[in-house]
C-alpha cells in the first residue's frame, strides 16, 4: 500500500466536501517533507480558484479532510502547507503489504507506452569508446527501470555499419588475401587503423576505396560476403562485451545503419512528395527551422549528398520513421552523447515536418557528458589511446579482487572471484549512474571502488551485511506481517522503505538514474542507522525481533531490486 495514495484519495474527498467537485481532482501533490512525514501542498495550488488566501484554503480543507485512522497529528504550516504525521500502526500496514509483493508495492504506470530506447549503437571495426560505455550502461539502466514501471520496451542497438568506411576496410581485407581466417579479423580496431593509413597515403588505394563502396551498394556478392564477414566478428565481439557487462542488449536488439539501407530512397522520395526537400549546392537537403550555422545561414540536414550517396542523417530519419511507424513507439529515446545534440534535435524537427512524429509520440535526447581522466582531459590509458571496455573490465575486476580478498576473506577463492567481478562492474556502473548525466565526470579508481561513500561496493555491501543478519538469525524469515513500527528509526526506515516507488517514478520521468542511486544510498544510511540504534538479534522481545528481521528483510530486497534495476548485481554473500 502506498501512503500517498492512500492519503490523495482522502484529500479528494476533502476538496469534494470543501469546495465541490469542480476542485475535487486537485493534485494534492504530497511530498516527504523535513517536518513532517508528509506535507501537501495543495492549498497552493487553489490558488486565485477559491476565495481567501491558501492559508484560508488549507484551514477549509483540513477542516474536511478525514484522515484520523492514518495520521496521528496534522497541522498547517506556511503559507497553506498541510502536515501529515501518519500513525505507525498505518506505516506499519503500508510496509507489510509492500513487502508482501514481489515488486515491494511499486504499481505499475497507469498508461503504459511502448519506449524505443536507442543505446550503446557503437561502430563495427572500432573500438567502443568511452562514449559507448556510457550510453550502454545508462541505456540499459532506463530499459530495465521503464520496462518495470510497465512500458514494453523496445531495445534499438544502431550499430554502424554501413558507409564509406567498409571501402577501405574491404580492400584492406582482399589485400590480405583470402587465406585469413575470422580470427585474423578479430582484432577490427588493428584492421581499421591499417586501412586508414593506406587510405591517407595512397590515392590508388583511396581510388579502389571509393570502387568497393559503389560495389557494396549494388549488393556485389563477394564484397558482401567480406562485409558479412566483418560485421559478424564485431556482433560476436558486442555479444561477448554485453555478457561480460551484464547488459540486457541481445544480438536481436541490433538494428544497425545497414537494416535501414533499403529505406533511403523511400525516406527521401516521401521528403521530396512532401515539398520539404530543397538542393543546395548539389545536394538535396531538409531545412528544419531554427537552426543556423555559425554565419547566420540556415543550416541543413543533408539527405542525399551530390554524389547521390546516403549518410548518417538520412539513416536518423529512416530510423525515426521506422521506430514510430514499424515499431509503434511514442516514447523514443536517444541514448547518445552530448555533442550529437543538433544533429539529433534537427532529425526530430524533421520527422515533425514530415508528420511522423507528432503527439502522443515523442523523442528525448538522453544526453551524457564525457569521462574524463584524474587530469581533466578525455580518459585514455597512459600510451594515450583510447581505453578498451574489455581491458577496463579486467582492471575493474582485478582491483575488485583485491578490496574482496580482504574484506571477505573467508569466503573460498572461487566466490571471492564472483563477487569480485560483481563488485568490479558494479563500481564501473555505478559511478557512470550516480553523477548527473550530462555533465563530465572524473574517472577516479578508487573513489568508485571505496567501500565507504557513495559507491556501488558500498551499496553491495550494504545488502550483503542484510542479508548475513537474517542468515545470523538462524530462522525463516519473519512473515511481513510481523511488521511493527515503533522506534523513529524504525519509522524512519519504513518511510524510506516505501519511498522506492517515488523514486522509480522519478527516474521513468527524468531519465536519471543518478536519483535512483542517490534514493539507494540514504536507504542504506537510514538502515545504518536504525541498526545502530535498534538491536535486531538481540531485540527485547520475540516479536519486536520478528519486525526488526523483516525490515531487514524489505531492506534487502529494496537494495536488490533497486541495484538490479541499475544493471548491478547484488551478492548474497560478501
Ligand atoms: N554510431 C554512432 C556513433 O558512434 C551513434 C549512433 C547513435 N544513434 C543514432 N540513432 N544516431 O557516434
């Protein structure tokens, strides 16, 4: 049961009662409040529709509001704030229902929608940069939140690979011969590097570059059987990073450049019917309004370029129409880096144009800045290069090991290994997920993988030290119904506990995981402190250790589905 809604529903009865069915269906809009447990704020928001001042108002409404079996006290405060103290016999019930369901009492949304979350979308025979890291670790974190609040979620992995670049990657390839195996192509980002120096230092090479693309495009068998061949590495190379990862992207998700490649002629033809499409110095472009070049000229989307060829914002818009058309989405989401902003805004004023995208449906940038290293510039490993996912993931789990071997040390080494890559990868989510999306953040090794501060080991730690009391314990479990609140901190736990909602809530709207990591972290420094405070094992009588369990118990399970929702695993053992 979820208080607030409890508590709404006797505010519209109030309005009802107060000022009559007009005004009945007033948001409320109660929050948790430093003064109260809860405090409404609806006074406010009557404002200029009722006579008298909001104080006026929330003495007319409290007059009529019957709330005496939830709170034990309300007063008004300010200048019309309601206060809500609720009864701890109805916290008491609020909790034992959440902790009776599997979803601890989070309802689903009430109008679901099918979400089109366009994430990780590296690129085939480059190495996925940091960027990439990023948008697959938020991606699959707002995928797995949105899918529990109930929208069916459609996952998009835009991987790149169609275009120019397969020229030279392809005549490198026939260059080497046919006596190259898969695993000679394994190592794409060696290839790529190999090919574009051929390319800048020989015109012949550029020229037969430039052959192989106009041969790619007319579907030439063995050229595609080359680019088959190279895309197949890189997939086999995605699936094994995704699993390594723990993100929920299956090969399936992958909808690459090329799915969209028979699409184009379609798009521009449509674009042209619909008269929104103009040349401009040879090429045929989009011009959405509101967009100018850095000279004051209007800026352009390009969709067919002079040589009649096709590139990334011509493939946007197939995709954009797809997603809403083919796939019925309404909520799209664009997983991407800050820097392709315009670029992305203009494909969505574009799509408005052309009568694809228009409302309920709607597209989000969910923008993320970039990683930087402990000096403030771009993170890269010493040599300078760009650091490689697989190469960060060992480290992550070698220093992991470490922090375990000593923390746990009784745990046997294959367990020890376990949780070190769940403490490892959980650390490098983690910190991605708790700082503000958009903004840079300081790659630091050893803030992320502290045991004490805002962390993801701290967080694991905190559910696996839950999980050992109940262990301790030597019982079942208490059933929810043992629940009974009477310490504050008790209380205080029990309003964090059902606060989790409000916080899923957050996350579905804003598209910031960073509230649910901050939400995960004060439950745990709640939990500290009640467990200083109030002694579990070691509680004064049978039925006072029986609640205080099973608030270890909802605690736990907090911790575990908020940290899974994130993409985080949660040890049972530590
Ligand atoms: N492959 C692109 C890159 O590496 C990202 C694609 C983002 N998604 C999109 N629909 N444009 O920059």
């Amino acid at each position: 049961m979820d208080p607030v809604k409890e508590l709404s529903g006797r505010f519209a009865a109030a309005l009802r009662k107060a000022f009559g069915d007009d005004l009945a269906g007033t948001d409320p809009s109660i929050r948790r409040s430093q003064h109260a447990d809860f405090q409404a704020n609806v006074a406010l928001a009557l404002k200029g529709k009722v006579p008298g001042s909001p104080r006026d108002a929330a003495t007319k409404i409290l007059a009529a509001l019957d709330v005496e079996d939830l709170c034990d006290k309300t007063d008004i405060a300010g200048p019309g704030f309601i206060n809500l103290h609720l009864r701890a016999d109805f916290l008491s019930k609020c909790l034992a229902q959440a902790a009776a369901d599997a979803r601890l009492g989070v309802a689903t949304m009430p109008a679901p929608e099918t979400c089109v979350i366009d994430y990780s979308s590296p690129n085939v025979a480059k190495e996925m940069h940091v960027g990439h890291i990023r948008s697959t670790i938020i991606g699959d974190a707002l995928a797995r939140v949105l899918g529990f609040a109930g929208h069916t979620i459609v996952r998009q992995n835009h991987l790149g690979d169609w275009g120019t670049q397969f020229g030279m990657l392809i005549e490198h390839l026939v260059d080497l011969g046919t006596g190259i195996d898969d695993a000679s192509v394994a190592d794409l980002n060696a290839l790529y590097r190999e090919a574009r120096q051929k390319f800048d230092a020989s015109p012949a090479f550029q020229e037969r570059a430039r052959q192989r693309v106009v041969l790619l495009q007319k579907g030439d068998e063995p050229t595609l059987a080359h680019w088959r061949r190279l895309v197949g590495v890189s997939r086999t190379y995605l699936a094994q990073v995704y699993e390594r990862l723990g993100v929920t992207l299956k090969d399936a998700d992958i909808a690459g450049e090329s799915l969209f490649n028979p699409m184009l002629d379609g798009v521009v033809a449509e674009l042209e019917e619909k008269g929104l499409a103009r040349v401009d110095q040879g090429a045929l472009c989009v011009f959405p309004p509101g967009f100018k070049s850095k000279t004051g000229d209007p800026l352009p989307l390009i969709i067919r370029k002079q040589d009649g060829g096709y590139g990334y914002a011509t493939t946007d818009l197939a995709a954009i129409r797809y997603r809403l058309q083919k796939l019925g989405g309404t909520r799209l989401l664009y997983v991407v880096g800050a820097p392709q902003a315009q670029h992305l805004t203009m494909i969505y004023r574009a799509a408005e144009m052309a009568g694809w995208l228009a409302p309920p449906a709607r597209a989000e940038h969910v923008a993320f800045g970039s990683v930087l290293g402990k000096d403030g510039k771009m993170f890269r490993t010493r040599e300078g290069d760009t650091v490689r996912l697989l190469d960060l993931i060992a480290e992550a789990e070698e220093r992991a090991l470490k922090v375990v071997a000593e923390k746990s040390a009784d745990l046997d080494p294959e367990t020890q290994k376990a949780v070190a890559h769940a403490v490892g990868v959980g650390a490098i989510k983690y910190v991605d997920l708790s700082s503000d999306r958009v903004k840079d953040y300081v790659f630091d090794w050893d803030r992320m993988l502290a045991v004490e501060g805002n962390s993801g080991p701290y967080l694991q730690y905190a559910h696996a030290r839950n999980r050992s009391i109940l262990r301790k314990s030597g019982e079942a479990t208490p059933p929810p119904s043992a629940i009974a609140i009477a310490a504050p901190e008790e209380r205080a736990l029990a309003l964090a506990l059902l606060s989790f909602g409000g916080a899923i809530r957050d996350v579905e709207k804003s598209l910031e995981p960073h509230r649910l990591c901050t939400y995960l972290y004060d439950l745990s420094q709640t939990f500290s402190t009640f467990y200083r405070n109030c002694k579990v094992l070691g509680a004064d009588t049978p039925a006072e250790r029986a609640s205080r369990l099973a608030l270890c118990d909802v605690t736990a399970r907090t911790l575990a589905l908020g940290l899974d929702l994130l993409g985080i695993e949660a040890p049972e053992r530590m």
